[in-house]
C-alpha cells in the first residue's frame, strides 16, 4: 500500500512540474528555444506567435 501511495505521488509531482514548466514557458515574451534569435511570430511556436499577434491587433 505504501508502494502505491508514493508512486501515485511522485507521478502527481513529476506532471505538476511539467504542467508548471509548460505554462511558465507559454507566458514567456522571449525566444527559449536553442539556435539563433527570432523575433517573435518567426519561431513556429503556435501558441506564443497567436498570442503576439493578437496582443498587436489590439494595439
């Protein structure tokens, strides 16, 4: 029982860190990515570029 219980939680920390990791990275304004710098909505990050570029429709 207490095999499974900390199995259970250590598979609940690992997606709560990458669920975290992966919002972290969407809120970004900057290039995180390896390689050269690309301004944003030249990255083909789909997410990251749709948000850009609503965020400049409102402007």
């Amino acid at each position: 029982m207490m095999l499974l219980t900390w199995s259970y939680l250590s598979a609940f920390a690992v997606l709560l860190g990458a669920e975290l990791n992966a919002e972290l990275e969407r809120q970004t304004p900057q290039d995180t990515t390896t390689g050269p710098a690309r301004s944003l909505g030249e990255r083909g990050a789909t997410v990251a570029d749709t948000k850009i570029h609503a965020a400049e429709k409102r402007t």
